[in-house]
C-alpha cells in the first residue's frame, strides 16, 4: 500500500543510538487499527520525536543529540525520503517539534531553549541561522531542576500563540512568533517540583491538560485564547494509592470527542484513564501498557497507540467508548520506539 491509496499511515521515531530504525512507516488497518511496516529510513541519529506538515507531504524529525539538529523528509510514498540535510537548532537535545506559522519549532531540553527553523515555500528546512528563544529558571528538585529543560513545544487550538512546556523550571510558556522571532508572552507557574513535561489541549480549545514527570499527576489549567493565559485549576493522581516504585509520565492525549485523557507512566508502565468532569479530571483506572517504558502515545480512528521505548513495540489498543479504558489488540516491533504520530 503506497500513500497513493485511502489507507492511513503512522510514521514512528525511534532511538538509533539503541538500535532503533530511525523512522519508520507503517499501514494502519481502517478497521482493526493494526500496524503493518511499509519502511524506514536511519540517516538522522535519534529521531526520537515525529511532526507532519499540515498539508502533508512533508515529515519533520528532531535530532536528539547534543548538538540538536533537526531534518525534514519527503513522505509521498511509503519509505520516507531525507530532503537536505539536518539543520542545527542552536540547542541541545531537542525532544519535541512542531510546525507553526511557517517554522518548524524544537523543544530543546538540554539547553532549555525553543528554536524557530524557517520553512521554505516547498515545506524543506532553511539552512539560515533559525532564532533561540532560551529559557531561565530553576525548580526545587536538583538533580533535574538546575536548570530549564523545555521538553514539549506546539500551538494552542486557535493558532494564535506556541505553548512551550519547562520541566526545569515548573512552568508553561505562552509564546509569539513574528517575523521570524520568538518571544514570551506570558509565562505562567506550576506547582514547584512538579516537572511538567507534555501538555494536551481539550478540543473545545478552554483548557489544557498539564503531565508531570516528577510526580505522577496531571495539572488542569482554564485555556484564555483571546488574551493567551494558563490558569491552573487542579491537580489529579494518575495512579490510586501510592506508586510501588518509580513512575515517570510521559506522553498525554484527549480524546476528539473531549470525554477522556489518556496519560501514559512509565515505570508503573501503565495507561492512566481520565474522565472529563466539567473542569476537572476523575481517574477511572490505570491498564498495563503492553510493553515496557511508554514513551509517547497517541489516538487515531478510535484507537490507542503506545511507542514502548525498552520494550521495543508500538502497541495499539481498542478503546472501550463507555469508560474511555483501553484494551490490548497488538503489536508492531520497533526496538527503542520513541513516538508514533499518523496522516
């Protein structure tokens, strides 16, 4: 099957440097949501992170490296194709991209900064040095809060401000992008030693849903588009009792009809399920993830998919369209899976 046709496709990063495939392609089944691999390509080192251009054609991967570059791929058919080469972000370790007002944007963790790589007409990479916006601060918790670490970049639902997430510095950062310059809007406080790494916006566009790394919870805010502001509302466990050993959330979703949050925690190596109440979140249970270290989720046509990174899967659930809970259907071998993203 080549894009040519009416199947839909996902596209799935992963870590070379722990033999994983670069990125990957694969079929997604229109009626059981299986994944079946089209092909891959590993000329970028560590694209662990995945972004489509809005009219499609074009992928864009970060390089997560210490040098931190980031490289776009032709996607017309089935293998993807590296359109130029790599293009430095000016900061390290980006984990995180997205594509916005005519720029691709990095979330850069090791350097606690975002990036903004101009886009020509063709949807490739300006070669051109893109602009930094760095981030300062620092949070409670030292061996991972010395600093800023931006771990999560993308815009808000109407598309008027970038929304940067700072797991260093317990903060969300509402940005602007004009002429090529990022600058803070409006930078708002979470709850210190909290750690927020991801954030997913409910599809009414009033609010966002905020997951700590550092404690296995996520943070509800009230979304103001007219004005670009944050306003944290609650906090909610994503595990009952008490964690028995570590647990690290990482990637968090909304449903498209805004009923449920699904967060997924590594460590516990479950899927958390959270009900939407008004303006809060309710825990309606946790699921094994189907693998080991769930790095990324996402949701498409119905179905649930998690990128296991130590595990070396990406494993897709049915969701029960009642409790929102998921249940396992299968899995697609991809050693140190990183994130998986669909057409």
């Amino acid at each position: 099957m080549t894009h040519g046709g009416t199947g839909r496709r996902a596209f799935i990063g992963s870590f070379t440097a722990a033999g994983g495939p670069g990125v990957v392609t694969a079929a997604v089944h229109p009626r059981d949501g299986a994944l079946t691999a089209l092909g891959a390509v590993d000329g970028v080192a560590d694209p662990s992170f995945l972004a489509l251009a809005p009219t499609g054609g074009m992928l864009y991967a970060v390089s997560e490296t210490t040098d931190g570059a980031v490289a776009a791929y032709r996607v017309e058919n089935d293998t993807p194709e590296l359109a130029g080469r790599p293009v430095p972000v000016g900061g390290s370790g980006p984990t995180h991209l997205t594509v916005y007002a005519g720029h691709v944007l990095t979330a850069n963790y090791g350097s606690g900064s975002v990036s903004a790589v101009p886009l020509r007409p063709d949807g490739t990479l300006e070669p051109a040095p893109c602009d930094v916006l760095a981030h300062s601060g620092a949070g409670p918790y030292a061996p991972r809060q010395q600093g800023p670490h931006a771990h999560q970049v993308q815009p808000d639902p109407s598309g008027r401000w970038a929304v940067s997430v700072d797991l260093g510095t317990d903060s969300v950062r509402v940005c602007t992008l004009t002429a090529g310059r990022l600058a803070v809007h409006r930078e708002i406080a979470l709850r210190p030693g909290s750690g927020p790494r991801h954030l997913a916006f409910h599809p009414d566009g009033t609010h966002a849903y905020v997951v700590n790394e550092l404690t296995p919870t996520v943070t509800v805010c009230r979304w103001d588009a007219a004005d670009g502001s944050l306003q944290p509302l609650s906090e909610v466990a994503l595990l009952p009792g008490t964690p028995d050993g570590d647990a690290y959330p990482s990637g968090i979703v909304a449903s498209p009809d805004g009923r449920f949050v699904w967060a997924a925690v590594r460590g516990e190596d479950v899927l958390s399920v959270l009900a939407v109440a008004g303006d809060g979140l309710k825990l309606v249970g946790t699921v094994p993830c189907g693998g080991h270290w769930p790095r990324a989720i996402d949701e498409s046509g119905g179905f649930l998919y998690v990128a296991n990174e130590r595990s070396g899967d990406v494993t897709w659930f049915a969701l029960d369209p009642d409790t929102g809970l998921p249940h396992r259907a299968g899995s697609l071998p991809v050693p140190a899976a990183s994130c998986v993203i669909f057409d």
